[in-house]
C-alpha cells in the first residue's frame, strides 16, 4: 500500500474519477497518459472503448481510479443502446466526472447532448477537460475555454475547473491529476501500490489486438470488429528462462465481405495485425508469446442480444 501522510494538512484522498465525452475526444489517450501505461484501447475510429477500463493513478497524497467509458451517442444498434446505459451507470457511481471536448472541433450536438444528461447528476462534481490542445493555436483555445463556460451557464452546470491539455504533448496532464484527486473523498488506497488496472488480462490482450486490426481499415469496419480470446496456456516443455505462452483469439465481424478486409491479400494485413498486437502483449505481460489468430463471421452480432453475450458485451 502507498504510505499515507498523517499531516491532517493533507489527508490522503481516494475514490473514482470517469472521463465521459463523445466518441474520440481523447478519453482513452488522456488515461493512458495518466497511468503512464497502456490500460485503454486508442484508435483514431470513434467508439473504440468498449469495456470500463480503471486506470490506477499513485500518487503520495492520493490514489485516483480512473474509469473510462465509451463515447455517449445518439445509439443505432442494441450494442450501441447496451453501451449509453454503461456509460450513465458509471456516471452515477463515480466521486468526480471529467467531460472531455477537443480543442480543434467545435461544440456540436454531440456535446450539447451529454452536457444536458450531465446536467441532470447535481451532485457529483464535473470537471470540463480540453483537450488536444496541441493541434490548436492560443487564440482557437481561448475561443473553446469561453464556449464550454457558456454552455455550462446554460445549462446549469458549474463546472468545478475548466483545464486544457494535451496528452500527446503530455501538456498539464499532471494538473489534471491533481485537480482531479482535489476533489475526490478523504480515505483509503483503494488498490495496492503498484497496480495499474483491474482489467483482466484476458480482456486487455483482446483490447490490444483489436486495436492492432482497427488500424487502417474502412470505415465501416471499427464498429463491426470484436476480438474474443478463447484460451491463454503457457507452452509445455520450455526452459525456465525461455518461457512462451500461447494465445488463441478469434477476431470476429458482422458479414462473410468483411472477411477479406481483415485479412488482406494473401494474409498480409492479418500477419501485420498479428506482429503489432503480439509486441503490445508481449510488453503488457512481460513473456514472448506466440499469437494464433482466426477471422470469424457472427452474423449482425451488434443487434443479436445471444451474440452480443457470446461477445462478453
């Protein structure tokens, strides 16, 4: 465990923090920064996060969770309808919401439609996080701080800061920290010191190979693509100090046309997808691996409540 101070200056402070923001506003970038891991999928896809990923921040005065959710939409499929509800249940459980909303695009919609569900929750604390402030010059970045303060005056919000960063540039990502850890509840580490996530490694690995073959494909893919790790064994009879372990996942999509997408010509966009996963796994999990995978097709899986649960979704 993190040593706590006992100076009652400074009480150690724990709880849970979620970013929440439309589909690639920088959420997953802006936790991974935090962390200083890789805990969460990033793509430049939209809706890429699809599992509640906690990132673990240490620090010597508190220990923030960070829960990353999937962007809130306007929902077209069961799948998409299942991941708003997860994204409100994780609102209504968290001490601090960071609400997200990149410096380089200005406040539509899809903004203005979150910023009224996140009006409705009184009391948890909200913190309006601008980012991607490195593809903005000073003068687009003042225009977005004075939006989202008027939007929030609308509204009704009183957004307890409002901080622009960059993650990339790795710009006051600490300041977000501890503005946000300002806010949580006094008390306990949570987790032991150390840890990085509560994910399952099986649902990591997965994460980290669909990300792998999201990379570079159509657009109509991201949404169609779900990776399913069936098994993770150690290989029998290797030496001690050359450990292997094998890893057989199915990467499945919606239509029999879509098979030739991921694969590619002759293989090659499978085996690309295959090498790039195999070097982020094999950096999570610290051991060589050997990486077996297969495309399946699951027929419209994305409105199949039974497929959708075959899917862990």
């Amino acid at each position: 465990m993190s040593d706590t101070p006992s100076s009652p200056a400074a009480p150690y402070r724990s709880g849970f923090a979620c970013f929440v923001g439309r589909p690639n506003a920088g959420k997953s970038t802006l936790t991974n920064a935090l962390v200083g891991t890789k805990v969460a999928i990033t793509s430049d896809r939209p809706q890429t996060t699809r599992h509640t990923v906690r990132g673990i921040v240490h620090r010597p005065d508190a220990q923030l969770v960070l829960v990353d959710t999937p962007g809130l939409h306007k929902p077209r499929t069961l799948l998409g309808e299942r991941l708003n509800d997860l994204v409100r249940s994780t609102w209504a459980e968290v001490d601090v919401i960071g609400f997200c909303l990149p410096a380089d695009q200005k406040l539509g919609p899809g903004d203005k439609f979150i910023a009224k569900e996140l009006a409705e929750i009184k009391k948890t604390p909200k913190v309006a996080i601008v980012t991607k402030t490195d593809l903005v010059d000073s003068k687009r970045l003042a225009e977005q701080l004075i939006a989202i303060s008027q939007l929030g005056a609308e509204l009704g919000i009183e957004w307890a800061e409002i901080i622009p960063v960059s993650a990339v540039a790795d710009k006051q990502v600490g300041l977000v920290a501890e503005l946000l850890t300002k806010l949580l509840p006094k008390g306990q580490p949570l987790y032991p010191d150390g840890d990085l996530t509560d994910e399952p490694e099986q649902i990591m690995v997965a994460e980290l190979i669909r990300e792998a073959a999201l990379e570079g494909v159509r657009d109509e893919l991201p949404h169609s693509l779900a990776v399913v790790v069936e098994e993770m064994i150690p290989r029998e009879d290797r030496p001690a100090d050359r450990p292997l372990l094998d890893i057989h996942a199915n990467v499945y999509i919606e239509r029999q046309s879509q098979k030739a997408i991921v694969i590619g010509a002759k293989g090659a966009r499978l085996k690309h997808v295959g090498t790039t996963a195999r070097k982020h796994i094999e950096a999570l999990l610290g051991t060589p691996v050997y990486l077996d995978l297969h495309v399946k097709v699951a027929k419209d899986w994305q409105r199949d409540p039974k497929q959708l649960r075959k899917l862990g979704f």
